[in-house]
C-alpha cells in the first residue's frame, strides 16, 4: 500500500463553504458528498457528484491532500500517492 509523502503540506484550514460545494452553490450545481482541501481550505464536491468540483481543485492546484467534509467522517486523501491519510 502506497503512503503519502504530502503531510506537510497540510495547514490549519477555514473551509470556503459551511453551505455546500463552493462550486456547484455559485453555479447552481448540486453535489453526492463535501470534500475539503487541507491545503487552502476550498470545499468541493466528490466524484460521485456531477462536477467533481474536488478532484478539479487538486487538477487545478496542485493541492494535494483533502478530507471528507460529512459529518462524523474523519478520513483524509492524497491525490498524488492515491493513499489514505
């Protein structure tokens, strides 16, 4: 199982969206489930959901570690390694 090399990019974030995907809300969009970025903060829709606003954060960005945004989940993802966190 691969490991992520990209803890240290993770920061003390302030998400860009208590509401919904930041995205989809300015767009009209809707979303499956809510995933933060631990590098800026951006809150973004899944892959499940029709834009996948989070994978194109990371496309756009670089920014390589989100984490789900649902209440009562606590998991993290690196995008780069496709490793749990």
């Amino acid at each position: 199982m691969a490991e992520c090399t990209h803890v240290t990019e993770i920061r003390d974030v302030t998400p860009s969206s208590t509401e919904g995907c930041s995205d989809c809300l300015a767009e009209g969009g809707r979303w499956v489930h809510l995933r933060e970025c631990l590098v800026c903060g951006r809150v973004g829709c899944c892959d499940s959901s029709p834009a996948k606003h989070a994978s194109a954060h990371y496309r756009e960005t670089g920014h390589p570690v989100m984490r789900s945004f649902e209440p009562g989940e606590d998991w993290r993802w690196c995008f780069v390694d496709e490793a749990a966190v």
